[in-house]
C-alpha cells in the first residue's frame, strides 16, 4: 500500500478543474459539438432504444442539454472515444513536472 501525498492531492485537483473547464467549453459551449456527437457516436440509435420511463430527447433540435443520460453515456462508451478524459491530458503540462515526474514513479494508480 501507498500514501498519496498532499501534492499529487494537489496536482490531480488542478487537472480535474481544468479538465472540467476545458470539457465545458467544448460540450456547451462549441456550436460543432452536437453535430460531431451525433455522426461520431450512435447516439441517435441509442436514443431510439426503448430503455428508461422517459424519452431520450427533449428536443430533437435542442443542445447538448437536450440529450438524455442513458443515449448520452453510451454513446461515449461504445464508440471508445473517451474524448472526455483525452481533454485532460493536454493540461499536464500546466503541472509541475517534477511533482508529476514522482507521482509516475512512486504512485501505482498513476
């Protein structure tokens, strides 16, 4: 077993907001978000399923809000994307390195 040091605490709350903050931006806030889902995912397939008590759009010219839960992350899944956890990445370098440098050594989930 390991100890996770307050640093790498503070490393992965840094990424996490700005992971967040960047995938905000994407999904809510850029216009060729919703198009991309749809021809990238089967979302509208999955939308048709009947699974769940309620319909899996609210409105089918809607934004991302418009999507419901269930087309929405399986979608995600099955075409593998992972877009959502690839937005992080590019935030690393924002980090120290050195502390990231350790955290790759010495931590077993990283």
């Amino acid at each position: 077993k390991f100890a996770i040091k307050s640093e790498w605490r503070t490393a992965m709350d840094q990424v996490s907001a700005l992971s967040r903050d960047e995938y905000r931006q994407i999904v809510r806030h850029t216009p060729q978000f919703v198009p991309y889902f749809r021809a990238a995912t089967p979302e509208l397939e999955l939308a048709a399923l009947n699974v769940g008590s309620r319909p899996a759009k609210r409105n089918p010219k809607g934004g991302v809000e418009s999507l419901r839960a269930i087309p929405w992350i399986f979608s995600w899944s099955q075409n593998r994307n992972n877009c959502p956890a690839w937005l992080g990445v590019k935030n690393l370098a924002q980090l120290d390195q050195a502390i990231l440098q350790d955290m790759y050594a010495n931590w077993g989930w990283f």
